[in-house]
C-alpha cells in the first residue's frame, strides 16, 4: 500500500516530466545519484509500471504522476490506456472502475 507521506517525500526529490512521463531527481537521494539523472526501473515485462526508489520505499511512477497532477492518492495500480506500462504520460493514465 503507498502512504501519502511516501508521495510528499518523492515529489519534494522529483521532477515530473508530464509530457514524456519521466521523472528526473530535482534533489539528490544520495552520494551516487546527481540531479538531472532519470529515476526509476521499468517493469514493463511484468505488465507494471515502473517503479521508483527513494530511502528503501518503492514507490509506483503510475500513482506518482497522479498524485503530483491531481493532488490525490490512488490507492490501486492505475490502467495504460494505449498498453505500454512504460508509458506514465498523465494522459495515458486511467483510474481502474
């Protein structure tokens, strides 16, 4: 389950790139990772989105993108809406019925 506090502390270390549906680290997370670098894995093998690791929690991109464009938790995997779980466009996101 992703707390809200988890999405707080990631939106302060990210850039969200909402028209390629990216994110950059805007903060360093640590020694090894520099501002600008891409965050996140792709699990896109797995029919997931990818994921993103800040202080040991994972945290999914899909619920990520959402909460910074809309201020809200999901509390569900969210549902690509052209089929490509790499793909955290805000618009290719769909909230599940």
């Amino acid at each position: 389950m992703i707390d809200e506090s988890d999405l707080i502390r990631a939106e302060h270390f990210l850039e969200y790139h909402r028209g390629f549906g990216l994110f950059t680290w805007s903060v360093s997370p640590g020694r090894k990772t520099p501002v600008g670098e891409l965050a996140g894995y792709s699990r896109a093998d797995t029919f997931q989105f990818p994921v993103i690791v800040l202080h040991g929690r994972r945290i999914p991109a899909d619920r990520l993108a959402w909460y910074m464009v809309y201020d809200e938790v999901v509390d569900r995997p969210l549902i690509p809406k052209n089929g490509d779980y790499d793909d955290v466009r805000i618009e290719n996101l769909q909230k599940r019925t």
